[in-house]
C-alpha cells in the first residue's frame, strides 16, 4: 500500500512538472502525450527527404487527411505513431539537422493551421518517388519532395 501511494505521488510529481515545464514529451510519452506539433514536425522531418516546403506540405496534407477520414485515427499523433505506415521510429529517432528541424516545424505549424498542399488532394498514401509496384488500385496524384503520393480506387 506504501509502495502504491509513493508511486502514485512520483507519478503525479513528474506529471506537474512535465506541465510546468510546457514540455510535453519530456519522458517520451510516458506520462503525457507528444503534442500535435511535435508529431507533424516528425513526420516531415522524416518523410519528406528534408527537401522543401512543398514537399513537407505534401505530408503535412496526408496526415491531415488521415485524420479526417474515418479509417484512421482521429489525431495527428495517432496517424503518425500507426504502425507500419511511417518511417520505423518516426516518433523517437533524434532529429539532428538544425534547419530542417526549423523548416519542418514552420511546415508543421503552417498545415496545423489548415495549409494544404492543393496538389494532394484527397490523397492518403505516398512512397519514395521512383519506386513501382504492381497494384491497379492506385491513382497518383503528385511527385514531391522525393515522395509520389496517392489515392487508392
């Protein structure tokens, strides 16, 4: 019992001083979630080659259009952290460019916003540019920032 309500009191120490802090993701989601921002910085940082803003705009959308479809989850986080969808450790790996983290997180904040890259569409899928594969069910949409993105029929 002793040992329950220390843990409990630890818990809801760090949980303060995470808040206190304005730094959400402080023990890596342990004790609270990553913010929205932080995860569409990722996921731009990581997907789109660190290229160009319309490249990051152009996940930006595909996150955002995820969201609001029924299929997926129904927030930035949840999309992004679904496995097998985004690059491997997306939500963990240390962003280690300077500039790209800058540009990625004025992207992120942008399509946040309601920015969208208006050559997506309603896309909800994109791969690396110059790969094939041999499904009819695609439509493609757009090459940017090393990604083609994509519909499916």
């Amino acid at each position: 019992m002793r040992i329950r309500k220390k843990v409990a009191a630890l818990a809801v120490s760090l949980t303060a001083l995470t808040t206190l802090s304005g730094c959400t993701s402080l023990f890596g989601g342990l004790f609270s979630a990553n913010s929205a921002h932080e995860c569409m910085t990722r996921v731009m940082y990581f997907e789109s080659n660190r290229s160009s803003p319309d490249g990051m705009l152009a996940v930006g959308t595909v996150v955002m259009n995820r969201v609001n479809s029924p299929q997926f989850p129904n927030d930035v986080c949840g999309v992004v952290g679904q496995r097998n969808q985004f690059a491997s450790g997306v939500l963990t790996r240390q962003m280690t460019e300077p500039r790209s983290v800058q540009l990625a997180s004025a992207m992120a904040q942008r399509a946040l916003r309601g920015e969208r890259h208006h050559g997506v569409q309603d896309a909800m899928y994109f791969h690396t540019a110059g790969l094939t594969f041999p499904y009819r069910n695609m439509h493609y949409v757009l090459v940017a920032g090393g990604n083609a993105f994509y519909a499916r029929r």
